[in-house]
C-alpha cells in the first residue's frame, strides 16, 4: 500500500463531522406508476438514529435534519432496481428540458402488467433541500399531458407555495397560480406561463423564459448543474474522460487520476491526449452527411478527406523501461476505473449527483471499495452517490451503513418493491452477506437443477 493510498485511508479513519454550507442534496424520492413501479414506492436518504459512521455518511442540512450521502440499491435481475434510477433520471429530464413542441410525447412507459394502470396517470415528487430549506416538487403526468405540478418550500415548519400548475380539460391549456413568496413580477410570470405548454414543466418552460431572478433559478440549477446524466454499464468511459481532460481549466484532473490509478496497483506513470488524422472513409462519409452539424462544417469535413482523431496514450514504467501504449491497449477495467475516478473528483470538489447503474462493471471488488471509501473520507462537499450494483461483498463490510442500503423484490403481480435494510428487522450482530445468501432480505432466483432433461438438448 503506497503512500497516497495511505493518505485516503487515514482520511477515512479520522474524518470528523464539519459544519457545511449550500448543502443541496435529495432527501427523498417517490414514483408511481412507472415501468415495473406501479404503486408508490420511496428511497428516501433521511438518516435513521443509527450511529455507525455518522461523520462519513451525514450531513446536517438544518438542525436535527441528517441525510445521507450514498444509497446502494440491490436486487436480482428484472426486480426493477434500474428501473428507479431511469425514474430518477426522468424526472431530471422532463424538469430541465423541455419539448421542441406540444405534440411530441413524454416518453416513458407506465406499469402494464395490469388492466388498468395504463389508463391511469404516473406521479413523480422530489423532496430536496437547499442550502438548508426544504423544497419539494410534484409532477402528475401521462404521455401527452402534465395535469398537476406544484413546488413548495419551508421557510418556517409550515410550506409555502411558490407555484402550482394545473390542466384545464375544457380549453386543454395549462392554469398557472404563482405564490406570493416567489418575487416575480407580472411580466415574468406571463413569460413562463406563455412557455409552459401542455407537455412541459413549469421549471423547464423556466429554463426558457427571459426573467427576473426567484428562487426557480437555484431550483432550476439544481437539477441542470448539480444532478448528473446517469452513467450506464454500456456507456463509453473514453470519450467522457476526453472531454474533462480538455476542458480541465486549471489542469489538476491528470494528476489526480495518475495518483488514483497508481493507489490502484497499475504502472501507469502518465498519460496524454495525443491529436492525429484519420482518413474519412465512405462508411464515415455517410456518416457525416446523416448528422445534425451544419451542411458547411460538413462540407469542409468531406472536403479534407481527413478527420482530427483524439487518442489516450497511458505511459507505463516497468523492470524493462518504460512504454507508451494506445487505448485499445488497455484494459476495460482501466478505462472504467479511469471514468470512476472523473467522477469521484466531481463529487470531491463539486456538490454532486451522480446515478450510476451496475457501479461494478469491469471493477473488481476491491477497487470498488476503494471508491466508495474514498469517496465517503474525502467528500467535503455534500455530494451524493446513487447507485445499483449486483456485488454482495458490500453487505459484508462494516463501512456500509444499513439505512443506506435498499432491495428490489417483485410480487406475483409483477411489481417492483423497495425496501430499506434498516426497516427489515435483521439483529444487528446479524450479517446482511449472510442473511441475503440465504434468501432472508429478498427472493432469490430459483434455477432449478444444473442437468437438464435429455429432450431439452440440442441435437
């Protein structure tokens, strides 16, 4: 172990509780009815009472107000743990962006697993604090319409109204009622109100209204700035990891990842973007005329005949010397790890949401734990961490905290629960690893017999 890795463990051991500021984090989160989510389910990241490494997980965005900075969803394949990450992920689109018009649809599908869910509407609501006030946003919705939106705050113990949005079915046009605490003049309130069609959210028709400064703007910010695009299994870490180096202003981003890579056992001594040209082909000439780039950008391209291609080259330092080698050369897991650890700077240096679905992929175990524990000892900023992940080994670890842990499970029905750890009666000398092994949290897959029936093989 060298002596950054020391570094981030000596963090992780004597970190103490700080007083923060502009603490903008989730403390819960509801849907129904959609995909496999039919009745309403919530994952909520308000602290129970427990106390096991409190000053790594809490943050205290008001007075006796604790929310927790990871949650860690579980569940066998097809239970629907994905399916609330793409909720929440949602619910961050249809607020920051909004449709080209209003005949397009929202695109999402409710629980069809029944007669009559598909009929009925699906209702998402987002509680959140900023900078230690409570705000909660409410969206009713089908696929052409959204009939109700409402966003309250708590400036005292009781709410407070800053809008609510409602559908009028006779003249099929959207009502508007701004509350008196929001501060916007007449002129600005026509404006988003001339903005919020039938399909869009106020704060999306927000996002595209000439006004005054409100409080929708740190709202707004919230949800466009702070909450990140969430990150697949499939999703190309190498393009992502270009990007941020390129327009890394200040140039620490190398560094950091040369030092985590190199906490994580590889040679790797240094990398660079290195610029080169590659010949445009027929195939990609097809491809640059079905793109949306200007027809002269597309013009000049084909005119060149040559298109700027931008590579990683990863130094490595061996017994025998040292060697530059591409991408391609790498492995999956190098690459993945490298994308992590983008990610993990954000959420060191900038206060963060990031969802990320099958946060294991190409990891092993132990770099795994590794990122989280990092991520839990260093983060000064109220960053949060939402993730899926199929690794059990994370039960077993005294680190993870049991109300930051969830579980999907479907019923007969086809309807995806969530349940938190914490509220499911296991004795705290008892092992989660243990207790999942032996189906006592959710159901496990039953697979049958390994041999199979003779008619059952192929010929």
């Amino acid at each position: 172990m060298n002596k950054t890795r020391n570094m981030f463990v000596s963090l992780w051991r004597k970190k103490e509780c700080q007083p923060k500021t502009n603490n903008n984090m989730i403390a819960e989160f509801r849907i129904k009815n959609y995909l496999s989510i039919k009745t309403e389910q919530c994952l909520s990241f308000e602290a129970t009472p427990e106390s096991s490494n409190e000053s790594q997980y809490c943050v205290e965005v008001k007075e006796g107000v604790k929310l927790l900075k990871t949650a860690i969803i579980y569940g066998a394949n097809a239970s629907g743990k994905t399916n609330v990450l793409n909720a929440l992920s949602f619910f961050q689109d249809i607020i920051v962006n909004a449709p080209k018009d209003k005949n397009e649809k929202i695109k999402f599908e409710c629980f069809r697993l029944d007669n009559t869910s598909r009929y009925e509407k699906s209702e998402m609501s987002l509680t959140f604090y900023l900078d230690k006030v409570k705000y909660v946003l409410s969206v009713v919705f089908d696929n052409s319409i959204i009939y109700a939106e409402s966003l309250v705050y708590y400036p005292g113990a009781q709410p407070a109204k800053l809008y609510t949005r409602t559908y009028n079915e006779q003249n099929n046009a959207t009502d508007i009622e701004f509350g008196s605490k929001l501060g916007l003049s007449k002129k600005g309130q026509m404006a988003i109100w001339g903005n919020t069609i039938n399909n869009s959210t106020v704060m999306a028709a927000f996002g595209k209204s000439n006004v005054e400064s409100s409080p929708l703007n740190d709202v707004y910010d919230f949800f466009a700035i702070h909450m990140h695009e969430m990150l697949r299994p499939a999703n190309s870490m190498s393009g992502f990891i270009k990007k941020q180096l390129e327009d890394d202003r200040y140039g620490g981003l190398k560094p950091f990842l040369i030092d985590f890579l190199k906490t994580s056992d590889f040679n790797i001594t240094n990398l660079e973007i290195k610029e080169d040209e590659e010949i445009i082909s027929p195939d990609m000439d097809r491809m640059i005329l079905a793109s949306p780039l200007p027809d002269y950008a597309k013009r000049q391209m084909i005119q060149k005949g040559k298109i700027a291609k931008y590579d990683l080259v990863f130094t490595h330092e061996t017994d025998n010397g040292r060697y530059e080698l591409p991408e391609e050369s790498e492995s999956r897991g190098t690459i993945r790890l490298m994308g992590m650890a983008v990610i993990l700077r954000k959420l060191l240096q900038q206060n963060s949401i990031v969802i990320i679905d099958e946060v294991e992929t190409s990891l092993h175990y132990e770099l795994l734990s590794y990122f989280i524990k990092v991520f839990l000892a260093n983060s000064e900023k109220n960053s949060q961490l939402i993730m899926t992940t199929h690794d059990i080994n994370l039960l077993n670890e005294d680190f993870i905290r049991r109300d930051s842990v969830w579980f999907t499970d479907k019923d007969r029905d086809g309807e995806t629960h969530l349940t938190r750890l914490s509220s499911m009666g296991l004795h705290k000398n008892l092992s989660p690893y243990n207790a999942y092994k032996q189906g006592k949290l959710v159901k496990l897959p039953f697979l049958g017999s390994v041999f199979l029936k003779d008619d059952k093989l192929c010929d």
